[in-house]
C-alpha cells in the first residue's frame, strides 16, 4: 500500500512542477497586492512609508462617500452593466439563431467572422474609429452625414445626452459576437429531430424558434445572467475611459468605479482615496459573486433534479 502511494506521488512529480509557474503568478498577481489594502485606512505620507502613515480609520471612506461622485459613479457602473447584460443576451440570442438559420456554411463562417472580429480588436484602436466618426471638425458623422441631411455639427465629446446611448451601442459592437458563439453552440446542440417533428406539425421557422430553440436554451441564457450579474460592479475600463477620452465634460454619464480609482489615482495623486474607492468596489463585487455563485448552484441542483 505503502509503494503504491509512494509511486503515485512520484508519476505526479512532472504535474505538481507544471503548477509551479501558475501558483507563483496567482500568489504575486492576486495576493501579494491585497497588502495595499491597508492604504485605503491610512493618511499616506511616502516619507514616513505605508506602514508608519497615519492610521484615520474610515476618513478616506467617509471623504469618498460625502461627495457626489459616489453616487455618480456606483449609478452608472450599476445602470450600464445592467443595460449591457438585458440588451447584450436579446442581441446575442437574436444573432445565434440567425446565423443558424443560414443554410450556407461559407456564408456562416464569413457572416460568424465578421460579427466576432471586433471582438478581437481593443478599446484603443476603438476610441480612434469612433473619434473617426465623432470628431467635431473631420468625423464622418458630422462631416459627411449630417452635411447631407443638412443638419448642424454636434460636439459629441462635450454633449452628455449622447453618451450613453453610444457607450451601450459600441459595447454592443464589441461584445455581441463573443456571446454569439456560446448561443450558437447550445442550438447547434439541439437535437434536430424536434425540428422536424414540428414541421411535420406545420410549425413555421418562428414557432419552432419560440417553441424549440428559445426554452432548450433557458439554462444557458439563465447561467450566463447570472454570471454577469455576479460581475455587476466592475465596468470595462477600455469602455469608458477610452472611448470618450476621458472627457471631462462627460464624466456625470462616463464615469465609472473603475475610471475614479484611475482618474483619483493618476490625475488628483491621492492614492488613499483611489485605493478606498477600490476597496469598496472589491467587497460588494465580492458578495454579489458569492450571491451570483450560490443562486447558480442552487439552479443547477433543481435542473438536476429534472
């Protein structure tokens, strides 16, 4: 019995190396920065150090709350994630069952590559194709579209009530094909034998997708929901810093946690309200993943049960 664990500890020498690199990445990249924690209690003085600043409790919480920006900026990462997840998942749904219904396979991957390529592209390239088309003195927008309909220039970047309507429709463009490609695989799953015993029924193409595909794809879209509302509290910091450039006309509809602990940080130098600010959005994004979490295990016991 003895040999037996002895050789079996030994065949798993090769695995435990492997684990060697990714251990050490986890440990520096994840726990050895929660040490800064502490800033976020402490009046930083760089000439005493971190350690030996002056303990003020939660001074730097109560500064971050008393101000409007707390609420500007919870109100916004909140709104927007919301937005993205009910109009992302129709768009995503509404796109997979589309390109399932193309017969073609050329055309599906083309039509699939397109629709996934921006995907691929980043949120810097990003800000320039929409600064293309935004620009007040040469975007298209204002340059050749509104020219031919004879309407006035605007100045997008310093016009509030555009923004969030332009912030969901490029979160829109970037992120749709990625989910596209989840939904598309979980109908491709589909059995086609139920298809073909509504048709033998006279079901059309809309009520097989009402009918058949929709309610087969109820646990997958019921799981991705529930993920993304897990991550409700984080924004995606390309989103909303880069593609308005960080204009600060527009931060009452910009503005997001991730973007104050970047601006507090980099702009106004004050590292302990940056870091109190990024404390705060680590513990509720914290429970609402635990929440997230529990709500999927439960969901996936009664699907079980089923």
């Amino acid at each position: 019995m003895k040999k037996k664990k002895h050789l079996i500890i030994k065949n798993a020498i090769p695995i435990y190396l492997m684990m060697i690199p990714g251990i050490l990445y986890l440990l520096i990249n994840d726990y050895a920065p929660m040490f800064g924690l502490v800033i976020a209690f402490k009046r930083i003085d760089w000439n005493k150090g971190i350690l030996r600043s002056d303990w003020v409790g939660f001074e730097n919480f109560r500064y971050l709350f008393a101000s409007s920006e707390a609420w500007i900026m919870t109100r916004n990462t909140i709104l927007y994630n919301l937005a993205f997840i009910i109009l992302g998942t129709i768009a995503s749904i509404a796109v997979a069952v589309l390109l399932n219904e193309i017969t073609s396979k050329f055309s599906v991957k083309v039509y699939q590559t397109l629709i996934l390529l921006p995907y691929m592209i980043s949120w810097v390239i990003g800000s320039y194709l929409m600064y293309a088309l935004l620009s007040s003195e040469t975007g298209m927008v204002n340059q050749v579209i509104f020219k031919a309909l004879g309407m006035e220039p605007v100045v997008w970047y310093q016009e509030k009530k555009y923004w969030p309507f332009i912030l969901i429709l490029v979160n829109l463009w970037k992120s749709v094909g990625f989910s596209m490609v989840i939904y598309l695989a979980s109908i491709v799953g589909i059995n086609k034998e139920y298809y073909e015993a509504a048709k033998i029924d006279g079901a059309r193409k809309w009520k097989q997708i009402t009918n058949i595909t929709l309610p087969l794809l109820k646990p997958t879209i019921i799981t991705l929901f529930i993920m993304n509302v897990g991550g409700i509290f984080y924004s995606d910091f390309g989103l909303f810093y880069q593609i308005p450039r960080n204009s600060g006309a527009l931060f009452d509809v910009t503005q997001t946690i991730d973007t104050y602990v970047y601006n507090a940080l980099m702009q106004q130098g004050n590292i302990a309200l940056s870091a109190a600010a990024g404390f705060y959005q680590s513990i509720v994004g914290f429970i609402l993943v635990v929440i997230a979490n529990a709500i999927v295990r439960r969901y996936s016991r009664e699907s079980a049960l089923f």
